[in-house]
C-alpha cells in the first residue's frame, strides 16, 4: 500500500492523537474545569452535543465510531496526556464519536468558547491542538464514520442531493445501495419503508428522516440550529463562499460579533473548483475543497458564528434602530449593525427542453470526486470554454474513458488561460468540438441516455449517459429584491465611488449594507480578488461601526469577553495589529 492510499490515522497518528507535556496541561488549566468520570460513564456521545474538549488528566478513555450496520468501531484510547474532541467542538456542535471512561476518569473539561480562546491565546499549542482537532476530521470522513447513513439506489438524484450536501459540509456520513447492501435491506425491513419513500437517512442520533430536505438533514445532525431573534450581530455577512469567509476570519479575529450564513455549504463556487492553481501561496495546486474547509475552520477558530445551510431571502433596515435584519427561508429573523452581501454567482442553465428531469441524476454543475465516481469508466460531456470548465475536464479525464467537450466560440483559448488549454490538448481521452451548441437530451426516468448537438458538420448524436455544464454565472442577487439596494445592468451591486463620493469603499447604496466579491460590480472573478475584499470590508466596517451612535466595543473589550486573560489579551491585541 502507498503512502497515498493509507489511511490517514496510519500516516499522521503522532500528529493526531499528540500527548500533552504536564507543563503544557498546568498551562491549559485556567481555560477549564475538573471533571471526574465513573468507569463506564460517558464522556461523550455519537449525536450528543459535544463539550468541548477534555484532556485527560487521569485513567483511560476508550473512543469508538459507530458503523453503518451500527456496530461499534474502536478508534483509539486517551490516557494521561491526550485529549479528546473534534473539529465539531470549535462550535459545540453534537459529537461524532463517543467516549466512555475506561476506569474512573479525571479530566479537564474546556467549553467551546474557552477552547476557541485557547487556540487564540496559546499559539503553538493551540497549533498542534487545532491540526490534530482538522485531521481527527478527516480521518472520519475517511472513514464516513459517525455521521448519518443514507439509504437509497446508487446514482438516484436524491441520494447524490443529500451526498453531496454532506461532502460539501465537510461532514461523515455513508451511502448504502437498497439493491445490493444486505444492510440497507436490512435499515429498510427495520423502519419499514417502501420503495417509493426512498432515500431514508438514519442519523447518529437514531432519528430517521424519509428523504429529507438539506435544511431537514442539517437540523437533525445538528449542523445547524436556531438564531436568537433578539441578539443584534456587529455583522452579519450573506454567502460564505471565499469572500464571505474572509470577511468572516477578519471581523471575528477583531472582535466584531459576526455571523456567516450560506443557504448551501461553506466553499461557494470556489468549493466546486477540483484544483485552484493560482492562489497566491499553493505552487502545486490545492482543491477548493481544502482551501475553503480551512477557511471554515479559521473563521469558527476565530469565534465567526455561522448558520449553514440557511438562506437569506429579504433584508430590510429598521428605521427605528437603524438595524438591519434579515429574514431567512425558514422565517427566522437576523438583525445586525451591518451587513456583508457575499452571495457571488451561481451556475447558468442551458437553454434546453427537459433539462430539469435531468439535473440530480445525469447533469452536473460541480465536478467532486463523487461526480467523478458516478462516471467513471463512461463517455461523458462538458459544455464550456472558461477555466472553471478547463479544469473539471482535466480532473475528469483522470477518471471517465472519454471527455466530448462542447464549446460554443471558435478557439478554445479566446475564453480560457493558456495552461488548461495545453493540458487538455495534451489529454489522449477529451475530443474538443468547437462552434458546438446542445440541442436535445434523451432518457427515462431521469436518467439521461443520449445527446443530440448541432456542429459544423450538422446535427450529431451520442450515446452519453452525463452532461456537464460550465457555462458561467449570474449573480445572486434575487433575495435583494425590495432591498433598495441599486444594482447595475446586469443585476451585480454597485458600490463605492460608483454610487457617488459620500459612500465607503466597498458600501452598497444603502449604508451599513457592503458588497464584495463576485456579486459586486466591477469585481474580478477570483478566489484572491473575493478574499482580499473580504479582508478590506473589515476595515470599512470599523469606520462604520465607530461612526454609528452604538460603537462596537474595542478589540481588547470583546475578547475580554470571551474570557482571554490579560497576557493572553496583549498576545491577541498584538497580533490583530499585525494583521
Ligand atoms: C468550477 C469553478 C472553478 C473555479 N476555479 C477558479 C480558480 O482556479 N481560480 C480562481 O481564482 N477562481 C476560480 N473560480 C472563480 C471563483 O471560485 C469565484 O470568483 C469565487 O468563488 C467568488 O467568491 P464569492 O465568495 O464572491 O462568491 P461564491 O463563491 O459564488 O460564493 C457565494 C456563496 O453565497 C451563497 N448564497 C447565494 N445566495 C445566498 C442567499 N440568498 N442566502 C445565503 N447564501 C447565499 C452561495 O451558496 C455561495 O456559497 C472558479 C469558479 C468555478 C465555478
């Protein structure tokens, strides 16, 4: 076995599962508080909301992941020294694993907001515990250990739907194919479902949901929870694509109560993008998956409060406060000093009879790893000529047996850089039709079997069972309607000196409303363009919130807080200078 295909828990054990020196326990110990555990009793359970994190100061601690079939799994035992606790725990988020004490158990037990401090205060050793917190993660998602199970037919466009949501959360969780998994059989027999209700999810909690919306599924994993409508956020910022998500690491690391919201996963498009290869820093590429994952983890590091998947659809000012709220799909209300719109673009559809039967199953906007699995060893399409299509050729052509790429205009590198265009001329497997344009699709059942397209040499056919489409974007700007906020011809926000010499940069037409990213007008379309906004809004945001009668409270104020200490204060307040 290569070091590639070993699992993750073999290659970076060390890294892990890191035992803590007694000096480095003395130093931790003002962030928590001893507990003491029974033999048997449990410290944590899969579904539960979580503690934070424990190290253990005395005894063993056995942890285990339940399986699919719900059979306990061993992961590791905790002695003196090690410490317990996931990624989920940044946010008090319900547990994937259990734990449960071995023999009696001392333990120094830090809440959410106290580890969230730690991390802040204490820089290497917050180091080695977030990087171990990061790759505890991973090796459950590699795993799919400890999140929800999903039963239905391999390839339906429901199961892909709710796949999909959780791999893009950056959440575990297991597929099981109704046809051929003697277990899902045996999930279907024990919850007695009929075909037609299909796919189920069992969550870790035991909750059973017949297929459930995202927002549902969220919910009952607890990746999301209620908004408390009398708490007023210095920001709340609209999109967590990678503008939304900067803009969220710099107010939160300032000290600005902030909140992200995203009505589908952190990551926005940047999310969907299977290499990046030119942001600053990554000479040999990174997916967008990672960069924005460690984006999340930064922003939540950083105490940024998000609420995924929930969507803003109507934002207005309180003229008796000069709040504005926000109101979401599922009728919560959100009110904040000010607001980032970060909502970016979202995918155009083709222009084409019956697509929508085909969307879910067969046409894709997204080119993951689990679209790469659902074709692989099949002839699939692309139709596009941008880089977003130039790379989800080149990664599926690592994948599918034949790539038929679809474009409109006459050359190939008049809309796409140089390097993907050299890589996919040197691809053996992609056949390139230029002045292309779909014509028909056909299929059943919402499976697509053939596509017809007009060329030069007429009208073709072929029998492709996927299509993907990467033909650009439009803003999202529908939830804006009535908002007052003024857009231009093409539907993205203006703002800044585009509205006049009174606005702040950044600044929307209404003030305390601040646009950045693709959604902005004027803005370049790139993960490093959408960033630095989000950094630079932050800056704006303090003029504006300092002018306001309601200034926010100074940096060192708010973290005060959250409980740092006064070292601890002076070490955060150096660095966010430095920032
Ligand atoms: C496949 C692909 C590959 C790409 N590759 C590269 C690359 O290699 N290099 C590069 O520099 N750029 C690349 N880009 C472009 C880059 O990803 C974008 O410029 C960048 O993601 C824009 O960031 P953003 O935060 O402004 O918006 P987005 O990334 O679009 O994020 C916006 C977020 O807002 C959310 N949202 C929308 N409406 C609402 C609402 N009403 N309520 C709540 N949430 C909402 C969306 O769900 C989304 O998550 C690529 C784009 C694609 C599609």
């Amino acid at each position: 076995m290569t070091a590639l295909n070993r699992p993750i828990i073999e290659i970076r054990r060390h890294q892990m599962f890191p035992v803590l020196e007694p000096a480095e326990i003395e130093r931790l110990r003002r962030f928590g508080e001893i507990r003491f555990f029974r033999a048997g009793e449990a410290l944590a359970r899969a579904g539960e909301t979580g503690h934070g994190l424990s190290i253990i100061l005395a005894g063993k601690v056995d942890i285990t992941q339940q399986d699919g079939s719900g059979k306990t799994v061993p992961i590791t035992t905790h002695e003196a020294g090690a410490f317990m606790g996931e990624v989920a725990q940044l946010s008090g988020r319900p547990a994937l694993v259990s734990a449960y004490a071995q023999e009696p158990v001392e333990a120094l037990v830090i809440l959410p907001e106290r580890l969230r401090a730690l991390l802040i205060a204490e820089a290497e050793l917050g180091e080695r515990i977030m990087r171990a917190l990061i790759l505890r993660r991973v090796g459950l998602i590699e795993t799919r250990g400890g999140g929800p199970v999903i039963v239905g037919r391999t390839g339906h466009g429901d199961v892909l739907r709710l796949a999909n949501f959780l791999s893009r959360n950056g959440h575990p969780h297991q597929s099981f194919d109704v046809d051929t998994d003697p277990e899902a059989q045996a999930i279907v027999e024990r919850f007695h479902v009929n075909p037609e209700e299909l796919p189920i999810v069992v969550c870790p909690g035991g909750e059973f949901l017949r297929n459930p919306t995202e927002s549902d599924l969220a919910r009952c994993i607890g990746l999301v929870a209620s908004i408390d409508p009398d708490r007023i956020f210095d920001v709340a910022i609209v999109g967590a694509g990678p503008a939304g998500l900067a803009a969220a690491v710099y107010a939160a690391s300032e000290g600005l109560s902030t909140l992200v919201l995203d009505c589908r996963s952190f990551g926005g498009q940047a999310g969907a993008s299977a290499r990046i290869e030119n942001y600053l820093g990554f000479p040999t590429g990174i997916s967008g998956m990672a960069l924005m994952a460690r984006a999340y983890n930064q922003a939540q590091k950083f105490g940024a409060e998000t609420a995924i998947p929930d969507e803003a659809i109507g934002l207005e000012v309180d003229s008796n406060s000069d709040r504005h709220v926000l109101t979401l799909h599922n009728n919560e209300r959100v009110s904040a000093r000010s607001v980032v719109v970060a909502t970016g673009a979202r995918y155009r559809r083709l222009d084409v009879a019956d697509l929508e039967r085909f969307e879910g199953a067969s046409v894709h906007y997204w080119a993951s790893p689990l679209e790469a699995k659902l074709c692989a060893g099949q002839e699939v399409a692309l139709v596009g000529a941008g880089n977003s299509a130039g790379q989800a050729v080149v990664y599926l052509a690592s994948h599918a047996a034949k790539i038929l790429l679809l474009a409109r205009g006459k050359d190939l590198g008049a809309s796409m850089s140089r390097y993907p265009v050299e890589r996919i001329k040197s691809l053996s497997n992609v056949e390139i039709v230029m002045q292309a344009a779909v014509t028909h699709l056909e299929g059943n059942g919402g499976m697509l079997e053939a596509i017809r397209w007009q060329a030069n040499s007429g009208e073709m056919r072929r029998l492709i069972p996927h299509l993907f489409l990467f033909i650009g974007a439009s803003p999202n700007m529908d939830w804006l309607a009535g908002s007052g906020i003024a857009l231009d011809s093409k539907g993205f926000v203006l703002t800044g000196s585009d509205l006049g010499p009174d606005r702040l940069p950044l600044e929307t037409s209404r003030k305390g409303i601040f646009a950045i990213g693709d959604i902005r007008s004027g803005s370049v379309k790139r993960v490093a363009a959408a960033v630095g906004e989000g950094a630079q809004v932050v800056a704006t945001l303090h003029s504006f919130l300092t002018s306001q009668s309601r200034k926010p409270a100074r940096v060192s104020e708010r973290l005060e807080l959250r409980g740092l200490g006064a070292a601890a204060l002076a070490e955060v307040q150096r660095s966010v200078e430095q920032i």
